[in-house]
C-alpha cells in the first residue's frame, strides 16, 4: 500500500502493473515512492501485479494480460477503489475495462499520448522491442493521433531484459543511451515530443530530470496517468459524469460480466 496524509476527500487508485513483484522487484521498489512523490495528499495508490507477467513482447501476451486486466477493474470497483490505472502502455483491453465499470479508467498510452499532444505538435515514440511497433500504430489510430504522432522507432529488449537495468547504472545508461540512438533522428525529422513506450523504460528515465534530446522533452507518463485519474475523480464528484454508455462503452449487463470473470474454465 502507498499512502499519503489527509488533506481533500480522500481517494484511492488501484494501479495494474504487467509485472509482478517476484519477477520486477527493483522496478516495484522504484515505483512505489514514484507514485507516492506523484500523487496529492489524500490519495492511496496501490500497485497489483499480473503473474505470468508481461515478459515477451507479442499480441498474445497482451490479450492475455488484458483478460485478467478487466477482471481486476471488476474486483478494484467491487473493493472500493475510486479508479483504475492501467500502467501498461499498449492499453489492450482498455475500451472493455470502460465498459464493465463506472469507475475512471485510466490507460498509460493513451493518456500520455493526450497530454503530449499538449507539449507539442508531432509527437515520436521509442519502443523497447520492434515487435511493439504495429501494435501501437493500432494504438495510434484508435485514439485518432496518425496526424500527430510522427514515428514508432524501436530498442531491441523484451520486457523481462529491460528490468535487469533497475539498480544498475551502467546498464540504466546503456538503456538511455539506446533509446537516444532511436530518438534522435525522430527529432531530427521535426518531432517535438519524444514518448518512451513502456511504463519500465519511463520509470526508468524518470532519474534523469528534464530528460531531453536535442530540445524534445522524453516525457514520463506515469505522473500524467495518475494525475489524469486523480481529476478523473474529481470531476465524476463534480458532475456526477463519466464515460458515454453509448458506442465503445455501451454498459455490458451484469450477467454477462460474471460469465466474463468465470469463463472460460480449464482451458
């Protein structure tokens, strides 16, 4: 659990990690006091992790880590949590996850891309495996961005190898130098925002303090995720509004949600 003191009505933030903390221990170490420094009084931001974790960069990872991503959006609702962050930046499941719940939920790729649609005008993303790369062109056009987001450049990591930089200096600045590598020549064609595509990469670039390269701010979207669904929050006590239950997030009925979290069976 992390915490912060009282302050404003308090709030608490269930964050899905893909990686559980047997397998990414350093990172978990490192994120904890992140989302603590990020978050306002008031605010409990709990990390959960996915085992198996997300340790191969393919489609079907994904899918599978997103099933049991929109079962935890379910129980986070059911034990209270007043919002959902999926700390994983190819989002698969999102839009379902939405359509389950009346809590915010609050994607990492999707809600980065937005902010830095704010920073700047075309925006670049450094992936760390190439086998991301059409995964997020799907990304890219489902929020409707193919005009802003300049280029998909890619590191050649899975997502198990990237961990191996946390606690280790020299491959933290292997890893940067590499991103800065692919980085580059996106800025050198006229992009002006630089994403790293992972949650990992981020943390990890989140010691270097105004990150840049050649003028591009390397912009960490974790602190955007939970300030996104902090105001998410907020405003639904607000308003009392949240997600269309017309279109993508039309409500699904509550049978089918529990057909959903237990089916299917023994396959």
């Amino acid at each position: 659990m992390h915490a912060r003191g009282s302050g404003r009505k308090p709030m608490k933030l269930w964050y899905q990690s893909y990686v559980d903390y047997e397998n990414g221990a350093e990172y978990w170490d490192m994120l904890g006091p992140h989302l603590d420094a990020v978050s306002e009084v008031g605010t409990q931001v709990d990390i959960r992790g996915i085992t198996p974790f997300d340790s191969y960069a393919h489609p079907l990872v994904e899918f599978r880590c997103a099933r049991e991503m929109i079962c935890n959006a379910i129980r986070a609702e059911r034990e209270g949590y007043d919002a959902f962050i999926v700390g994983h930046f190819q989002d698969a499941g999102l839009y379902e996850a939405r359509s389950v719940v009346d809590i915010p939920v609050i994607g990492l790729g999707e809600a980065t891309m937005l902010w830095c649609c704010q920073m700047g005008q075309r925006l670049g993303i450094v992936t760390i495996n190439p086998r991301f790369i059409p995964w997020f062109h799907h990304q890219i056009g489902k929020y409707g961005l193919r005009e802003r987001v300049s280029g998909v450049h890619a590191m050649t990591f899975e997502p198990g190898q990237i961990l191996g930089a946390y606690g280790d200096t020299d491959k933290a600045a292997e890893v940067k130098r590499l991103f800065e590598e692919q980085g580059r020549p996106l800025v050198a064609a006229g992009t002006d925002v630089l994403i790293p595509g992972g949650g990992i990469p981020m943390l990890l670039f989140s010691q270097f303090h105004d990150h840049q390269i050649d003028g591009a701010p390397v912009v960490n979207g974790i602190p955007i995720a939970v300030k996104m669904a902090e105001m998410a929050v907020n405003l639904k006590r607000l308003t009392g509004q949240g997600v269309s239950r017309v279109g993508d997030y039309t409500k699904a009925p509550e049978h089918i949600i529990e057909e959903f979290m237990t089916h299917p069976k023994g396959l």
